[in-house]
C-alpha cells in the first residue's frame, strides 16, 4: 500500500457487536412504545384523553362542555353529567358531580406517577399510564397502583356557575 491508499474494509463484525447494535435497536423500539400516546389498543376511545371543555358520560363518551376558563370559571353545573365528571387539563383539575346536585374537584395528577387522569368511567376517574382509578365521590384510590387519593380541591358553585380553587 502507498502512503495515499487508504482501507475501507473494516474487518469482519463480531457476534457481539451485532448483538449489541440489535439490544441497542430493541430498547429503542421499547421506549418508544411507553410513550404518551392514547392508543390504548380498545377501539372503543374509552380511554381517549379528555381535553379542557369536554366532559366524559359513564359510557365513556366525550360531549362538548364549552369554554370552562381558568379554575374552572364559567364551567356551568349542566356540563357536569350526574355520575361522572369532567376533566379540565389546563386548569389541573377534575370536577364530578356523584349525585345530583353535589359536586367535587381533584387534582388531575395521578398520585401514583404524576400522570394526568385520562377520563372518567362507571363512577371512577382514570389514569391509563399505569391503570390507576380513584372515586368520583372522595377520589380515594379504587384500584391500581396509586398510593393516595387524588388531591381534593375546594368547589364553589353560584347559581349554575362552578368555580374551583
């Protein structure tokens, strides 16, 4: 070889180099599947996050709830499905009506990780990261991972006006 020539030829890859670079490829593949994303594999969107303003039935559903403001402000009580809830994501809080005409507020930070809740459902209020479910009537913890119950908050209501603080 001359001075000028250079090799290309790396040598022939070891056992372990190749099983390094496929665990490298594997974990990439696991972490990116722990992600945040909603597909919860159901179909059926009862696990579909639920954005300020929307309100979720006991059948898992979404119905647009309108602009609910900051702490709840102009959240109004007929946005609140009796027997479920609402999750107001920019303002950090859930707001449940258990029974007609008595309302309830949590923090919307799951106490097991700090994920937020991600809907309501059949009397609970739910976090899909790790399958945490707290009551709509106390928020203690119903099943899962969660050591404590969701943060209570303080509801006011005004006419048909909801605040929370």
């Amino acid at each position: 070889m001359t001075e000028h020539q250079t090799t290309t030829d790396v040598g022939p890859t070891s056992r372990r180099a190749l099983l390094i670079g496929a665990g490298g490829v594997g974990a990439t593949v696991a972490l990116a599947a722990c992600g945040t994303g909603t597909d919860d594999n159901l179909g059926d969107g009862a696990n579909a996050p639920i954005d300020a303003g929307q309100s979720a039935g006991t059948d898992g559903g979404t119905d647009d709830g309108g602009d609910t403001g900051s702490g709840g402000d102009g959240l109004t009580t007929s946005q609140v499905p009796v027997g479920s809830g609402v999750i107001l994501a920019a303002q950090g809080v859930v707001v449940t009506q258990p029974a007609e005409g008595e309302f309830k507020a949590f923090s919307n930070v799951c106490t097991h990780r700090g994920c937020p809740v991600a809907n309501l459902d059949g009397g609970t209020i739910n976090c899909t990261c790790h399958f945490s479910s707290f009551s709509i009537s106390d928020g203690s913890v119903v099943s899962g991972p969660a050591p404590s119950p969701l943060e209570e908050k303080t509801v006011t209501v005004d006419g048909e006006t909801i605040s929370v603080a």
